[in-house]
C-alpha cells in the first residue's frame, strides 16, 4: 500500500490539498476584499454527479478565472449559496477537480508549476506557440488525459483556448463532448479582465464588480448532435456567439448616450 495516495496523473494527493489550501487563503481577499465577485447558480454545482461533468467557460485571465471556480465550487459544495464568506470551504476541498490549461504556459515560472500540480491537465496548443500562429496536429495522449481527468471527476476548460472575447470555439471541445459524454455545465464570467493583469497574478484595479453565471447543463444528443451543432450550443451558453457582440455594441452604446445627455444637461443649464 503506498504511503501517500495518488490521483491518475501520479500527483500526491496530499500535497495537492496543501497546494489548494495555499493558493485558496492567498487569493480569497481578491474576490472578496479588493474586489466583489457575484455569484449566481451554486445549487447547480450541488447537484452534479461527482464525475465525468465539463465546466466550459469564456476566459479572461490565465488564473483568476479558474481560481475563482476552486472558490466557487468549493464553497457551493460546502453548503454557500452564491457566496464565498468564510474561506474555511477550502481546508477540505474536492480533490478530484481539474482544470486545462496550455503547456507552454504551465511551464513558464515557478508559480505556474505550482499551480499545474493543483489541478492542470496540460495540452499542447494546435494553433498558438511562443507567442506566434501555427498548425499541428492534436496529440491524442492530450485528449485522452482529459478523458482521464473527466473518469475522475471534473474538468474545467476554456473553449476558445484564449482570453480575447468572441473568438471561435475550438472544436476539439466538441469532439470530447462526444467521445466522453460529460454533463456540460457552462459558466459565464465576467469583471476578471478589468481587475487582474493578463495573467491574474496581479490586481489591475480594485473595487471592479466580478460576475459568475453558472448555467444548468446543457441538452446534448450525443450520439446526433454533429460537432458543428455542439459548437454552435457552446457559444450561445457562454455568451460568445456573434449576435452577442451585437448586444454588447447597443448597449455600450446607450450608455455613451446616456453619459452624453447628462452633460448636455449640465452645459444647457441657465
């Protein structure tokens, strides 16, 4: 019998529930003290099976974002509803939650690697490396450690593999929708650019309102739903289909309008 239990991926269980509670007592004032992060939708992530679910998610920072799910999840499954407040969720927290991430930027520093063996499944990009575009063909062992991850557990992942808004949803994700079957349950984030620095290792500006939706899980036909079709369900439950931009545009734009009425107001007074 070995000393200290293992997960899949040979990481010691025990050093990963010090890794989580360490990085879970240093980052919650981010959420909680120089920023506010609003919750909606935890008795979802109460009623999820405890393995095979697929948390798919726009993407904002490199860390923030999925640090903030630790929190969010972690404290959910302790009982929180919609809410963070007392840190104490994460001394014991769900030890079989994954999340992926790009190789290249697990390998970049110390910090980077300490956070890999919290929880990342590394992949190596098809079509980004060393800041340039390129084309290569997915590994299959990358996905068949997601599907490790999902046999046991959860997995967190970013389907648009970057943190600009409205890119396309890469397909990959689709193909292990339906190779795996998850339950899907999206998340829709909001606030994190605005806060953190790309990375969201630093706070950019403080006192910004940060949102997560989390969604029931989407209605998927495995066996019928094409690639295309999946695509196309995650974009609309992550609010990065095309038609959103639109959205976003008019009311960004009824806002400067609005910001200009006032000071037309102010400069017409007698």
């Amino acid at each position: 019998m070995p000393l200290f239990k293992r997960n899949p991926f040979g990481h010691i269980l025990f050093l990963k529930k010090w890794i989580i509670r360490f990085v879970g007592i240093l980052s919650h004032g981010r959420y909680r003290r120089f920023n506010s992060l609003e919750i909606e939708g935890t008795p979802i992530i109460r009623a999820l099976p405890d393995k095979n679910v697929l948390f798919i998610s726009n993407h904002q920072t490199y860390f923030a974002d999925v640090v903030a799910m630790f929190h969010v999840f972690n404290a959910a499954l302790k009982g929180r509803n919609d809410n963070i407040k007392n840190v104490g969720y994460i001394w014991n927290p769900k030890l079989n939650l994954y999340y992926v991430a790009a190789g290249e930027t697990m390998r970049s520093g110390l910090l980077p690697k300490i956070l890999a063996y919290g929880g990342s499944v590394s992949i190596e990009r098809t079509w980004r490396s060393s800041g340039k575009d390129i084309k290569r063909q997915v590994k299959m062992s990358d996905i068949s450690n997601i599907g490790k991850a999902l046999n046991d557990g959860w997995v967190i992942t970013f389907p648009q593999g970057t943190t600009t808004a409205f890119r396309p949803i890469r397909r990959g994700t689709a193909h292990i929708i339906k190779k795996y079957k998850p339950t899907v349950v999206p998340i829709v984030i909001d606030g994190f650019r605005r806060s953190f620095d790309k990375k969201g290792l630093q706070i950019k500006k403080r006192n910004i309102l940060q949102s997560m939706v989390i969604k029931e899980p989407l209605e998927i036909d495995y066996e019928n739903d094409s690639v295309a079709d999946i695509v196309t369900k995650i974009e609309y439950a992550i609010e990065q289909h095309p038609s959103f931009l639109k959205v976003i545009s008019k009311k960004e734009y009824a806002k400067q309008e609005a910001e200009l009425d006032k000071k037309r107001e102010f400069w017409n007074r007698d």
